[in-house]
C-alpha cells in the first residue's frame, strides 16, 4: 500500500534486481540519487539506472557472466498529481 503523505518513490523491478540487492539496499540507492550525497541531486531516470548497475554488478561477482534479466521503474510520487 502507498501512502501518499509518507512514500516517496516506488521501486518497480523483475526478480533480477531482486536476486542479490535487498529492498533496504535499492531505496538506499535510489535515495541517494534522488536527494544527493554531496547536494547532488538525480532525477528517476539516473537512479533507476545506478539501481540496475548496481544490480548488474552483483550478478557479476556472484554468477560470472551470467546473468538473470534485470528491469526496473523508478516512480518519484512527490508532487506527482500536482501538475496535473
């Protein structure tokens, strides 16, 4: 369930994100894209991508060159009916 007053983004992703990243590592990865470590700010689209990086790279260091397929969404939910 999504509460609008709490939830910031939503992480949409295939088994291939979550095979070897936990849900508490990907929303510390989107987050820091999102809001920044060192003030600079990402948008959903770079965030998504650092997720599915990261996500690549745990497959290679566990699995060699394979791996599963790995898709993923990122949808920021701030603001998002305001511009509507």
């Amino acid at each position: 369930t999504i509460d609008e007053e709490l939830d910031e983004f939503v992480i949409i992703a295939t088994d291939g994100v979550w095979e070897f990243i936990s849900s508490e590592d990907a929303v510390d990865i989107v987050g820091r894209c999102l809001y920044g470590t060192n003030g600079e700010k990402q948008d959903a689209s770079e965030a998504c991508e650092a997720l599915i990086k990261a996500a690549t790279a745990k497959w290679h260091e566990f699995e060699g060159d394979y791996r599963d397929d790995i898709t993923a969404m990122v949808i920021r939910l701030k603001d998002l009916w305001s511009v509507v």
